[in-house]
C-alpha cells in the first residue's frame, strides 16, 4: 500500500521559515517525481514545485521563487518543501504528490501564517 505522508505543518508569523517533510511507502521512491501543490479555502489547488526522480532538476511557481526550495533524501524516501519569508497568502494545506506509472496524493498538512 503506498502512503505519503505530510508533516511539519503549523502556524508561523509573517516572515518566519517551516519545513514541510513528506515521506513515501510502499514504492520504489527513486522512480518517482515528486512535488508539492497548495490549496486555499474558495481556491483551486495550485502548483508549488516539482523535483525530478533523482533531485537533479527542480521547477518552482513563480510565487514561490526566491522563497521556497524542493529538496528530497532518496536513501530516506521523503522530500522537503522549504519555506522562507513567509507571507500570509502561503496559507493553505500543502500536499505532496508522486508521479511516475501512477499518480499518488497524501492527505496534506495545514499552513498557517498569520500574527
């Protein structure tokens, strides 16, 4: 059975930092691109960044540029979301999704950054 897993979610103050982790099970990590995505209440969920299979390539939304960096442990099966400069707009769940044969989704973890 293949589970993704979101952590390191929370509330945060303008400007401040959080790491997002997202460990896999359950399929040959190395295989897949992984990114994460962000959804808004009223909002569709929108793209954050991609990192390719093996780390060598990494893609970030023009929001997230300069601020955010996708990164990934293949020996741990987890990839990481790191969040500078955070702005009240970041609030949102951000989910994790692994692509390759298959399309898999985790359950998310909830942003918030507000005084």
């Amino acid at each position: 059975q293949v589970r993704l897993v979101e952590s390191g979610g929370g509330l945060v103050q303008p400007g401040g930092s959080l790491t997002l982790s997202c460990a896999a099970s359950g399929l040959i990590f190395n295989l897949y691109a992984m990114s994460w995505y962000r959804q808004s209440p009223g909002k569709e969920r929108e793209l954050v960044g991609t990192i390719t299979s093996r780390g060598t390539t990494t893609n970030t939304a023009d929001s997230a540029k300069g601020r955010f960096t996708i990164s990934r442990d293949n020996a741990k099966s987890t990839v990481y979301l790191q969040m500078n400069n955070l702005k009240p707009e970041d609030t949102a769940i951000y989910y994790c999704k692994a692509t390759f044969a298959q399309i898999y989704w985790g359950q998310g973890t909830q942003v918030t950054v507000s005084t």
